[in-house]
C-alpha cells in the first residue's frame, strides 16, 4: 500500500506507524506499527509499505545482533531486536551482525 511520509525521511524495511492525517513515520517501540517500508521514502514523499496483514515474509532493519530462529520485539526508530519485553508476531528467519543490518522475518504462530 502507499502512503505518504511525515516531513522526515524512512529507510527501507522500517516499521512504520499511521498518524491521524494518513501520512507514516518510524515506529517508536511502544507505537502499533502496520507494517513495514519496502523501499526508502523521501521526506514528505511517497512509499510503499507492506502491511503487517500481508502474506509472506517481512523485512527488518535489527537494531543490534540477532540470533536467527529468535522472536522479535519493537525497537525506536521502527528497529526490531531478540530481546525485550512486548513480543511481536515476527521471527528472524536470518541472523543480524549488528545494528542496521536488513533481515527477513517470518509470521509467529504459537500453539496452545
């Protein structure tokens, strides 16, 4: 889907949050994100985001080293990490080196 960015620039794969007027920003750690940018988007400019309700796989920007196969958590600045207090519905699929790095992350299912 495309959205119009605020006044400030987003990288690509950023988890992004909706504001009342329509427009995305980087999602803060405690911000429901809707999904996350499949391209770097211009301040004030276009993008598209993938939606969180999207089939496939996700990619990420790790705000530090993650352990592949790891549950993620929201991060500032719309980062994900493998540790933290409030689960997201993602998992590393590929293991990050360090902060920046782009991973994919598939949906997390969990059974009783």
């Amino acid at each position: 889907m495309t959205f119009q960015a605020t006044a400030a620039a987003i990288a690509q794969a950023i988890r992004v949050k909706v504001d009342s007027n329509g427009q995305i920003s980087a999602a803060a750690a405690t911000d429901a994100a809707v999904g996350v940018t499949t391209e770097a988007v211009a301040a004030s400019g276009w993008g598209t985001v993938k939606l969180f309700s999207a089939p496939g796989t996700f990619l990420v920007t790790a705000g530090a080293a993650i352990t592949r196969g790891t549950q993620l958590y929201p991060l500032a600045a719309g980062k994900v990490d493998d540790a933290g207090t409030t689960a997201l519905p993602l998992i590393a699929l590929e293991a990050a080196l360090a902060d920046g790095d782009i991973i994919a992350a598939g949906r997390a299912l969990k059974g009783a």
